[in-house]
C-alpha cells in the first residue's frame, strides 16, 4: 500500500489524515499539504503503517514546529524520543 493523505477542516484547524506506509520519498508531496494550509494543523497518523528514518526526523521536526500528532503509534513516539535524545537532524 502507499500513502493515502485526506484533509478536513475542524473547527481549530485542519486534520491531515494518513494511512499507509509515510516513507521518504512522499515527504515532499506532504510538506506542500501542510504548507497548503494557512490554519493550524494536526497529523492524524493512527494508519501509518510504516515509517523511515527521515520520516521520523520530519515529524519531530513538525512537533517541534508546534503542529499535533494524533494517535501516534507507540514505535514512531519512541523512535522520535530517541532521535531527539542523541541528537539526531531533527
């Protein structure tokens, strides 16, 4: 399966629903969704099946930045914890 990215607006903002497996090559197609949107945003990403590292470093770097992930699965909050402790190019 590959990537599947649904946007709807909420009343705070906007969800961009994924599903499927967020590798490195669909990072550009995302970041233009996000940069799309002028209103405050949150990654749903309770579908993600598989993630790589630059995906990781692309959401800590979102979270960072101040957007939401939601239901984020326990495996990429760990791995984003780790990154974020040694340093990595987040």
């Amino acid at each position: 399966m590959t990537l599947k990215i649904q946007k709807s607006s909420v009343d705070h903002g906007t969800i961009v629903r994924l599903s499927g497996r967020l590798v490195a090559e669909y990072l550009g197609e995302l970041a233009e969704q996000i940069a799309s949107s002028a209103e405050r945003i949150a990654l749903d990403l309770e579908e993600i099946t598989l993630v790589d590292l630059d995906v990781v470093h692309f959401l800590a770097r979102c979270e960072a930045a101040g957007m939401e992930l939601l239901h984020c699965p326990a495996y990429i909050r760990e791995w984003i914890s780790r990154e974020n402790d040694r340093g990595g190019r987040v």
